[in-house]
C-alpha cells in the first residue's frame, strides 16, 4: 500500500500546489493514508488517479470547496477535469470513501484545521450525563478536555453577552 498511498498523494499534491492549500494537503493524506490502513484497503483496486480525484471531492465536499465565498474555492467538474476523470465517477468514488470513512460536513476529524474553531460539534461535550458546550465551561475544565484529547485546543476566551 506504500507505493499506492505515494502514487495517489503525489498526484494530490500536484493539485493542492496549484489549486488549493498545504491545509488541504495535509487533510487529503489523512484521508488517503486512512483507505490505505483499512483492510482489505479500497486503494488495491482502480486506478491512482481516479482515487486522487475522489480523496480531493470528499475532503473539498466536508470544507465547502465549491462554495465561491470560501477561499480558496473549486468546483467539482475542475478537479475531475484536472484528474482526466469523469464527473460520474469522481463523484461516486467521492461517495465510497465519504461512507467508508463516515466524513460528513461536521466531522471534526476531516476539516480542515483553520476551520476547527467554527465547527460546534468540535465543542460539544458530555459533562455529568449532559451536553455541553466545552467554550462557556471554566478554563480548568477545558484545560483536563484539551489534556484527554478531547478537543484539538483550548479556545480563546469569548465575550460573554450579559457582563457589565
């Protein structure tokens, strides 16, 4: 799998040095190291660049890539034009890897860093049986929350609406 994990995200780090970011760089090998682990792993079968194609629309598709208002932005149709694949297929294999590894929009472990702060399912936590949100929480808290793993960094204090 070495060799297919090389040959995907060499062609990936094409596309990210041309079209996107090193965040989105960094998140795609995520993705493709994540299929290369799984076994049987999905990456022993197709071929590379439909595989980089599809890491890009899963990884685009869970950050809103398509949306012109995010920077940086691409449609769909240009990274499987870029991968010399199909539309169909791109998508379809974009679909496989978003269900074999359970991505969606909210997903804290497949956005992209600079996105983590504005994510609310990267805050809320179960404190004594209820959900919290880890932010309006004493600094302590956060602090043992950050510790266990269980949020990527202690946030930046928020203004509280009701204080003189």
């Amino acid at each position: 799998m070495a060799d297919k994990f090389a040959a995907i995200t060499a062609l990936t780090d094409e596309f990210c040095a041309r079209q996107l970011n090193e965040e989105y760089r960094q998140v795609i090998h995520h993705v493709v190291g994540a299929l290369a682990r799984k076994r049987p792993s999905p990456l022993s079968r197709g071929t590379e660049n439909v595989w980089a194609a599809a890491a890009v629309l899963a990884v685009g598709r869970i950050n809103f890539l398509d949306d012109s208002s995010q920077t940086p932005h691409c449609k769909s149709r240009a990274i499987c034009e870029f991968f010399g694949v199909a539309g169909s297929t791109g998508q379809n294999k974009s679909k496989e890897i978003r269900d074999l590894l359970k991505m969606s929009p909210m997903s804290p472990e497949w956005n992209l860093p600079s996105r983590l702060a504005d994510n609310p399912l990267v805050w809320l936590l179960q404190v004594n049986g209820f959900t919290v949100d880890i932010r309006e929480m004493p600094l302590e808290v956060q602090q043992m929350a950050f510790e266990k793993g269980l949020i990527p960094f202690i946030p930046p204090r928020r203004e509280s609406s009701g204080e003189k």
